[in-house]
C-alpha cells in the first residue's frame, strides 16, 4: 500500500486590507489596487514551498452590491498581476453570504479554510493566517494556525481601538504583508 502523502501547512491570506488596499466594497475592477510589497511576498512565500490561499468574506455578492461574476474577475486580475511579477496563488476561496445568513464559511467560522485543506492537502495546525481583521485572527485560532495581524487595511484602527477587548491576541502583529512574511519564514527556518 503506497504511504499517504503527509499534510503541509499554508499561508491563508486574506485579500482587501492584506493584499490590496481596502475599499470598503471592491464593487468595480478599476478599484482593485494591489499594495506594491505584495507580489514580492507572495513569491517568498512560493520560494519557500509554502502554499498560499486567498480566504475571503465577500458578503456583497449577498447584498447585491456587485454580481459573483465580478470575484472572479478580481481574482484573475489578481492572479495576472502576480503572475507578471514571478509570484502565485495557490486558490483563492470566498464567501458570498453575510453574516445574516447560516453559513459555515463566512470568517471567522473555518469552513472556506477546511475546503482549501481538503482541496490542497493543508494541514491547518501550524499554518498562518494573515490578515487585517480580528476575524482573521480568531479564524485561525479556531483551527489551530497561527494569527498574523498586519495594519494595513482596517488593521491599524482594529489594533489600536479594539485590541484590549480581544480574548486572545494575534500570535504576531506586522505593519504589512511584506513583514508579516518575513517573520513566518523566520519562525519556520
């Protein structure tokens, strides 16, 4: 019986706040402006043998602020504007619901993450997730992965306003995805 493949661990990345700027709603392509640093991270972490996957909270499908058509679209842009600068994705998950509806996937519940580890053969303990939200945070403390809040995005304002009402703190804190990257591949050399 051939030996099962063993699970590796990921880098979940959240998108608007993390991997481009945040816009409140991304309801057109021309407002999509991915942050400068982020091809160049995203490639350290593909160097590096990590799998990366985009995770998600896209409600305004839901709300009909913008058509399912138009994530798909974010993400190819996404995906060339990478692509053109030696970097990747290894998915790219998304939640269409709002937090009205009974969904498992809508962060911080691990539905879109355990879907990528199925998909990916991830193992979610001893991944990271990034982010800029504390949902991100909770998100992978919830599966057992380590919580990387970055400040850009909402990251800066949730930090400062809302940090001493945490339960638990983000496993480390970066000013961005460029930072952020370099202390997970610090901590895992």
């Amino acid at each position: 019986m051939p030996e099962a493949k063993a699970l590796r661990p990921a880098v979940f990345l959240d998108r608007d706040g993390t991997i481009c700027e945040e816009m409140g709603y991304l309801n057109h392509l021309s407002r999509l402006h991915m942050f400068p640093f982020a091809s160049a991270a995203i490639s350290k972490l593909n160097k590096a043998g990590l799998p990366v996957i985009v995770v998600t909270n896209q409600s305004g499908i839901s709300r009909r602020i913008f058509p399912e058509s138009l994530v798909s679209q974010i993400h190819a842009r996404i995906s060339q504007e990478l692509s053109a600068a030696g970097a990747r994705v290894d998915g790219f998950y998304y939640c269409a619901h709002s937090s009205r509806d009974d969904c498992s996937c809508r962060k911080p519940l691990p539905g879109l993450l355990e879907q990528a580890a199925r998909e990916h053969g991830l193992r979610l303990a001893g991944s990271f997730v990034v982010g800029d939200r504390y949902a991100d945070v909770e998100l992978a403390h919830g599966v057992g992965a380590r919580g990387v809040l970055v400040l850009t995005g909402y990251g800066r304002g949730e930090y400062e306003l809302h940090r001493q009402e945490w339960p638990r703190q983000p496993d480390s804190v970066a000013e961005d995805l460029s930072e952020a990257v370099d202390a997970i591949l610090g901590e895992l050399s």
